[in-house]
C-alpha cells in the first residue's frame, strides 16, 4: 500500500514505524522544514533512498505521488485543512489527535469522507493497547455491571522548552491546552468506556504556571452521560518534576477496574464479583513502552489498512475523533461561559477562547 506522510515533527517517528512494520511502501514525506524530513527518513536509514519523495507542500504530494493512504501529523490547527485536501483526492487518510479544531471542521471531515467512500481514522492509537482491550471485552460481557461513575487524570509536566519547540504550542487556534493537546487520548477512552452519549458537561479551565501560552495548562470537568452515569476528567501539564501518571478508573456494581502507567498500559486494580483464575493475570498486568506514547500505533495502523482492503470504517473513525474533540470544545465552552454546556455541540471551536485568560 503507497503511503505518505505529512508532518516530520515529534510524533512522526510513531507514523513511520507503524507504517513500515505493516508493509506498507513510503512513497513520499512532506515538511516545511526539509531538515525535518532527512533527519527522520535518516533514523531508518532511508535517507538515501531517492524513490522516496520530498515535498514543502502537501497539495504538491497528493498531486503527484498519489499515495493510497496518508497520515496528517501537522500542528494540530492544521489537521483538518490537510485532511480534507486528502479526502477530496480520494486519499483515506490518518489524522492525528486531535482531528479538527471546530466541531465545524469535524463535522465537514464526516460529511465529505462518507460523500467520497474514503477511510478516515483519528490516531487515539490507546484504545489499541492491551489493557484497554482487555477491560473493553470486561465490559462487553457485562463483568462490570452497571456503571456508577469512571474518572480520567492526566497529571504530566510540559516545560518551557517543550512550548518554546514551536510557536503554536499552546495557541488557541493551532494547539489549545493541556486538554485539547495532552488529555484528549485519555478523554476518548474514558468517553469509549462509559459507553459514550455525554449529555452535559461542566468544566473549570486555568492558566496557571505557564503564563507565556495563551491557552489552560489545567482544566476539570464533571460529565454527566445519558445512562446516568457519571465522570471527571482532570488534565494538566503542571506536575513538578516530570510526568506523574496517566490513570483511568471505572466503577461498576460488579467489578473495579484502575489502569495506570506511562500511557495506560498497566492494569493497577481489576476486582470483580465473578473473579476467576484467569483474572490473576489481569491484575498488575503491563505492557511495556518506551513512551508516553504507547505501542498501539502499529495495530491502528493495521487496522486501517484491513479497513480500506475491505471496504469498512476503521475502529476508530472519524465520529470517534469528533466525540472526543466535542467533549473538549464542552469544556472550553463551559469555562468561557461558566455554566454547564449541554451536548450535542453544533458551533464552537478552539479559537473562542481567545483572550480567556
């Protein structure tokens, strides 16, 4: 399967590794910064490799080397921009987290990826990771009984010099805050786990240590889900010296589950009223990482590509990255107006919350 990427920055290394351990042929790269494209192809060894083409613009890529699949992996105010460029060539595309910064925008990548038949999916690569997995099948098969409440933190250090790496970093309308950038992965699972459907959000946003971005660096909110259920959400870049966990929690009537670790991909609590032998094995379970990113990369990727070979949505599409990019937008929205905010969103994006703090 040809395939291009669009975005040689901090996450592109994930993109290339789990393309190439899928089989798939890098035809094409694409960076503003042509440094940026030899200096990743270069960690493969594919620096010299002279089929690969390099491209400063994107429409210039999708043009002439006709990839049959590409990753967006740009600033984040970007994502929709590019994606629906591959989209309208016919190109099913990847787009990293998160998706859009509007509900419009995600809303236009729905309408005119179902218009063209072209496979989108949003990379919330932790859903592919095997605790998630092994509590999501817990939950299917009714382990955990009726749900009570879930909870989602986020508690991880961004320094200056990670803001001062590039100067959308914490912008309103490229990047957003420590919501919108680093706990949108964790609200797309606790959203996924709770079964979806949130209803109303209330939510409390701050800038409060790092006074040179213009958007939160901690954020709260309390979900309330159309089952009854209900959920808190605590994400922040302001944990002195350096990244303290990423945990979710789900109750239930019938069992307990706590995963934890660098990308939650350890199981720290799996308590059930059925316990069997084989939950021993679920209880401290982890699988290793090397980073916060986790490994679930690779098992998106192949996911996608078993999707556009057969015809189907991929796990994770593109109402799946709405969801989670709509449940920040409710949080911003809250805090600009300080009230709860009832879902669906129809209008509201990033860029509102101009001049907030």
């Amino acid at each position: 399967m040809k395939y291009a990427l669009i975005g040689c920055g901090r996450i592109a290394v994930n993109h290339i590794k789990a393309a190439l351990e899928n089989g798939m042929t890098l035809v094409a790269v694409c960076d503003i910064r042509p440094q940026q494209m030899e200096r990743l192809l270069d960690l493969y060894g594919l620096s010299g490799d002279t089929s690969i083409k390099r491209y400063t613009d994107y429409r210039a890529l999708l043009l002439q080397s006709a990839p049959i699949l590409a990753a967006v992996a740009t600033e984040s105010g970007s994502h929709a921009r590019i994606a629906l460029a591959c989209i309208d060539r016919g190109v099913n595309v990847i787009i990293e987290k998160p998706m859009a910064m509007s509900i419009e925008d995600a809303d236009e990548i729905i309408r005119r990826a179902d218009e063209k038949g072209v496979a989108v999916s949003v990379c919330h690569q932790n859903r592919f990771n095997e605790a998630v997995i092994r509590t999501r099948r817990a939950l299917e098969a009714g382990r955990l009984g009726r749900l009570s409440h879930g909870c989602v933190h986020v508690r991880w250090n961004r320094s200056d010099d990670y803001y001062a790496q590039a100067p959308w970093r914490g912008t309103w309308a490229s990047d957003g805050g420590a919501l919108m950038n680093q706990c949108i992965h964790g609200i797309d699972l606790l959203c996924w786990l709770m079964g979806g459907d949130a209803e109303e959000v209330y939510g409390v946003t701050r800038r409060r240590l790092h006074r040179y971005i213009e958007a939160e660096d901690v954020g709260l909110a309390i979900v309330k889900f159309k089952s009854g259920a209900v959920a808190t959400i605590e994400g922040t870049t302001n944990v002195y010296p350096q990244n303290l966990e990423e945990t979710l929690y789900l109750f239930g009537e019938r069992g307990t589950v706590k995963l934890g670790g660098k990308s939650v991909n350890r199981i720290d609590v799996w308590a059930f009223s059925d316990a069997t032998k084989a939950d021993r094995a679920n209880e401290g379970f982890e699988e290793k990482t090397a980073n916060v990113y986790g490994n679930g990369h690779t098992a998106l990727y192949r996911d996608v590509a078993e999707a556009i070979c057969r015809g189907r949505k991929p796990h994770v599409d593109a109402r799946a990255g709405r969801a989670a990019v709509e449940l920040v937008l409710a949080i911003y929205k809250s805090q600009k107006e300080g009230a709860p905010v009832r879902l669906p969103l129809y209008s509201f994006c990033s860029a509102d919350m101009a001049g907030e703090f």
